[in-house]
C-alpha cells in the first residue's frame, strides 16, 4: 500500500514539473483563404490606426515559469512581459494586403505630413476586442522573460471607412490563434502570428473583397453610356454677363486668388481653378493622377476634399467636385476671341505650396497643333506646380488651362502651352446647366 501511494506520489510531482504550457482554454481559431483581386490591385486602402479595448492588467490567461514550467500565476495584458508594438501589427496588416495583391497607400515612415495617403479611398482600422493566452516562460530563472512557449488567442474588430461617403461601411470580427508547438519563440512573435491569421481571415470575406474591389464586374456597355453622359455645370461665360464689364488688373487679380486652389494628390501638387459656386474645379489629369479623391487648398487657407468626377487622357484635363458649398469662381472664355498678342496672366502654385497664387504675366504667342491636338501658345513664366491653373484675358474670361512649357536644362524658355478652354470643357463632356 505505501509503495502504491508513494508511486503515485512520483506521478503526481512528475505531472506537476512537466505539464506546461496549456490550461486547455485557449480557443483555437480556423484559417480561412483569403480572396485574391482577379485583376491584381483594388482600390486604395491605407491602414488607420490599430486599437485594444482590452484594459491593460486585465488577466487574458495563466503564465508558468521555470525549467519545467512547474509555478502558475496570471498572465496580464500589456505588462512588462506582454507588451505588443502597435507599429508592428500595422506593418502586419500592410504585409497582408500586399501579399494577397490588394493595392495600399500611405507611408508609415513619413514624419509629417503623407501626401500620398491623399491616394487612398478607404481607411481600414481594427480594435483587438479579446485576448486568452496560456505561456510558459522556461528561461525565467535566468531573467530570459522573452523566451515563451505556448498558445495564444486573439479576436479583431475591423472598420473599413469610406472617404467617399465619409462613413464606415463595413464592420467584420475576425479571430486568429498561434500556438508554438513546443518551439521556443517570444510571446510577441506567437501574438503576432495570431494576429496575422486573423488579418487573413478578413481578406477572406467576400464583404471585404466587394467593398475595395475595382468596378471590374460592369457590363462593359454600360460603362462606356455612363463614361458618355454629360456632366450638367452652372458655369458661366463672358457671353452670359448682362454687362460687360472692362475690370481693372487689381480686380481681375483678386478673383484670380480666390478662385484658383492648390490641388493636392499623391505626393505632389497642381494648380486649378473654379469655374462654378457649387464648387467643380477644372485642373490637369497628371495633377490628380490616379487619385479619387484629392484635397483643395484656397488662398484663405482654408482646405476641403474634392472627387475627381471625370478625367481625359488625351487632352489632360480632369474635373473635381468640392464639398457642397458656395464658391468663388472665374467666367470662361473662348479662343476664337483672343488675338496673338494679347495680354493675359496666369496663377498658380509652382515648385512649392510656400510660392501658392504665383501671378505672371505674358502674351498669347501663338496657337499650335501638336499630334493634331490644339494648344494655345504663351510666354507666361510658368513652372510644374502651374499644371492646372487658368491663363485669363482681362476682359475675355478664362482662355486656357496650363498643361505644360518647354525648358532647357532648370531653366524655362517661355514656350508653354494651354488647352483651350473649350476643348478642355468639350473633352470632359461639360455641359451648361441652364436649369
């Protein structure tokens, strides 16, 4: 009988000495396939921001210590021994989407400001909701608390906001678990690789995919009748003036600066300008690139987000849609108006946001043909940064938008060329709102 008790005895201290890492509690989490882009990219998404609703202390599970994983006591979230980079799980999240082929903007190592997070349509954040975990840490005698062995469990809250509707239009929980299967690693790396199943899980919701997927599904008739509607613009032209009016420079100058903006996008800026009060800018298709959504900054300082609504190609020119409001905005012209040697000013913002509202002054040198596109010819000093601005006549309105000048090395020669305001209103099917 005492041989019996004492074996069992034995087994009881083995049990004990040898039984780490698991309590059994840890949920294990089911890997999922993510949803590959068929056509290799998707709108741009930027990561935001990753967030823990689980309170720092809060005990997520049991942690043992020692050679044989012998003592227990609580493991606590975001301690000295659990503390998780938050820069890290974004790096994570990036690596995700770039892996699996989904196209993402913003530069996590930008100091100040991004200008190519200017790119993104959607915004992806997450909130780590909940957190179980059972770790041993094996090297604690000889004050290794980073060695870790064990099995980890975390679930995600992710919010995919629309900077189009400036809402959030898709909520998903996901969860993710890691387990080291007996290898030594850090209990940061088996969180990470937690985190990271649970990443993929969300790319593998069809919801997700739907969101930030490109139009691609469309009939291809029906794109091309929407790509043809006239967009109705209440703008004006010199011939809607009920009096014509000779303005003087200074006031011809002053309704130049409030009404040509900086447009920024991607990591660059253009130039452009208003050309109706409810807020539609006409600027250059290489200014806004790719971009959706772009941001406007007037001469007040004052900035607001813009939609590019339509671009064409060919004849660079792009036109943005301002939030609602009432806007300053210059009357349009004709080239068929305009003489060669006409004096006319052009605005904008070159080489630096600091050199914003730049006014040159020149004359029309001629109108040319290149690769039978029209172009209006001029010896305004322009610069890049100008690309977008209005070149105006002082009593014919807005004749032309700065698309691009000739140079020799830094230096400018005073060969630039404009489209035509009507070519540039023709291209993007602008039509007058009479209504």
């Amino acid at each position: 009988m005492k041989r019996r008790v004492l074996i069992m005895s034995v087994v009881a201290m083995l049990i004990s000495l040898f039984g780490c890492g698991s309590s059994g509690t840890v949920r294990q989490a089911t890997r999922y396939e993510p949803v590959v882009p068929k056509t290799g990219q998707t709108k741009p998404i930027m990561f935001k921001k990753i967030v823990s609703v689980v309170p720092r202390g809060k005990v997520i599970g049991t942690m043992q210590a020692g050679t044989f994983c012998s003592s227990k006591g609580p493991l606590c979230w975001k301690n000295d021994k659990t503390n998780i980079s938050d820069a890290e799980l974004g790096d994570l999240l990036r690596d995700q989407l770039q892996k699996y082929r989904y196209t993402v903007v913003g530069d996590p190592e930008a100091l100040f400001e991004d200008r190519s997070a200017e790119k993104a349509e959607f915004l992806i954040a997450g909130k780590i909701k909940d957190v179980k975990a059972s770790m041993c840490f094996p090297r604690s005698g000889s004050e290794d608390w980073v060695t870790a062995k064990g099995e980890l469990y975390v679930q995600v809250d992710w919010e995919l906001y629309s900077k189009k509707t400036r809402d959030v239009v898709l909520k998903l929980t996901t969860e993710g678990s890691s387990t080291s299967n007996g290898k030594a690693q850090s209990y940061q790396e088996i969180f990470y690789q937690a985190f990271d199943m649970a990443v993929g899980n969300m790319l593998a919701h069809n919801t997700f995919y739907q969101q930030v997927a490109l139009d691609s599904e469309a009939p291809v008739q029906k794109k091309a009748e929407q790509a043809m509607a006239d967009i109705k613009v209440n703008f004006k032209t010199v011939a809607d003036l009920s009096k014509k009016e000779n303005l003087s420079r200074e006031k011809l100058i002053g309704n130049m600066r409030s009404s040509v903006v900086t447009v920024f996008s991607g990591s660059g800026h253009g130039s452009g300008f208003l050309i109706s009060e409810d807020g539609y800018v006409l600027t250059n298709e290489h200014v806004v690139g790719g971009a959706s959504f772009v941001n406007v900054k007037f001469v007040t300082g004052k900035e607001v987000t813009g939609q590019v609504v339509r671009v064409d190609k060919p004849r660079d020119v792009a036109l943005i849609k301002l939030e609602k409001d009432f806007y300053p905005y210059l009357v349009l012209g004709n080239t068929n108006s305009i003489n060669i040697g006409e004096e006319v000013f052009t605005i904008g913002t070159p080489l630096s946001e600091d050199l914003s509202q730049t006014v040159t002054k020149g004359i029309v040198s001629s109108f040319r043909v290149k690769d039978e596109i029209k172009y209006v010819q001029s010896d305004v000093n322009i610069h890049p940064g100008n690309s977008g601005g209005p070149l105006v006549s002082l009593n014919k309105g807005v004749i032309g938008v700065c698309v691009s000048g000739i140079t020799f090395g830094p230096y400018t020669l005073g060969l630039n060329y404009f489209v035509p305001i009507e070519e540039a209103i023709k291209a993007l099917k602008i039509s007058k709102d009479v209504t």
